[in-house]
C-alpha cells in the first residue's frame, strides 16, 4: 500500500442467532499497510467478540472514498478481484506495490 487508506469497520446482526440489530458501532480507522488493516479488522472483532456471520467484508478505500480492497474475518486483505494482498497466516504483504 503506498499512501493512507480508510478502513471502514462494521457488524451486521446474524440472523442465524436470532440477532436483530448490530453488535457493534461502526468505525472508521486511517491504516498505512495491509497488515494494519488486517491487525484493526481482528481487534475491532476481538473487542466486539464478532462472529464470521456478523462480519460483512469489510471495505478499505482511498482517502477519496473509493474501494480498493476489503478485509476478511479472518483478517486476511483482498483486492477488488479476489486476490490476496495481505495474509496475517504468513505475514506477509503479496501485494506488488
């Protein structure tokens, strides 16, 4: 990752748990890296205790609002195409730029 990006954090109720509203209040958090991106996404779970079901792809856009990437439940980071940039499993940034 070059520049600064928005990482646009969220829940979503699970219905399978008979959720009817959010477990957790949306946040926004300015990240410098994938794995920064990937380290707030599982804290902002952790702190919440989120499930995969209550866990919307997370979004990470530019500075001007634009998609680039999202952020999984299990932290790994994925551009718009589907391929992994970032995986916290081998720590390692698979992005070129």
């Amino acid at each position: 990752m070059s520049e600064e990006k928005i990482l646009i954090l969220n829940a979503v109720p699970n219905p399978d748990r008979g959720q009817s509203r959010p477990l957790a209040p949306g946040s926004v958090r300015i990240v410098s890296t994938w794995a920064g991106a990937s380290r707030a996404a599982r804290a902002y779970i952790e702190k919440y205790n989120l499930g995969a079901g209550n866990w919307p792809d997370i979004e990470i856009a530019t500075m001007a609002g634009e998609p680039v990437a999202r952020v999984s439940y299990n932290g790994r980071v994925w551009d718009l195409n589907g391929v992994c940039l970032y995986d916290p499993f081998t720590d390692k940034d698979t992005s070129d730029g």
